[in-house]
C-alpha cells in the first residue's frame, strides 16, 4: 500500500510539505524550513545548537528545535495512503459503493 508523509506548518500562509517517508520528511523541514531561517531571527547560543544538530544530521532534533524557537506548530502525519487506480476500479466502484455504510438499513 502506497503512502506518503507530510507536514503542515502553521505559519502564516501556512505551508505543507510532502515526502516518500517520514525519514525524508525530517531531512525536507530540515532543509527547506530550518535552514531556511535566516541567521538573525535566532539568538546566537539558539543559532547554533540549531545549526550544530543540523551539521551532525540530527534531523529530527533541529526541527524540534526550531519548532521551539520559532513558537511555530508543525504538525507530522507519517503515513497517509496514496489512493490509485488499482485501488478504486472504475468498474467496479459503483458497485463497492452499494456495500458502504450509507447504504445499509438501520
């Protein structure tokens, strides 16, 4: 069953980010949010506990991190499925359908 995991980052707009796996999620926050701060938003101890967790691939740290510092939500789902064509045949779906909840009496 194919899934992917995202991330919505409650920020103003907010932002979502999707990934094969909650493992690449980390290393997508972690390059396209945390290191994306700019230098000067951060205090100089902050600065660099965030930088060190990312030079030394703690992934998963720095967004934590930076989730604290920034006092922005980031909310992780790690799996959500992919639906596909296989999944939901066209000519069959009319009929599964029949079968759903919706559908039964009582």
């Amino acid at each position: 069953m194919p899934g992917v995991a995202y991330a919505v980052v409650r920020s103003e707009p907010p932002q979502v980010f999707l990934a094969t796996d909650v493992d690449v999620l980390h290393r997508v926050l972690a390059a396209e949010l945390v290191a994306r701060t700019p230098a000067n938003a951060l205090a100089d101890g902050d600065m660099e506990s965030v930088r060190s967790a990312l030079l030394d691939e703690r992934w998963g740290d720095a967004v934590l991190a930076w989730i604290d510092l920034m006092g922005v939500a980031v909310d992780v789902y790690t799996h959500l499925h992919v639906y596909t064509a296989n999944d939901l045949p066209a000519d069959l779906i009319g009929a599964q359908i029949q079968f759903a909840p919706l559908f039964r009496e009582g």
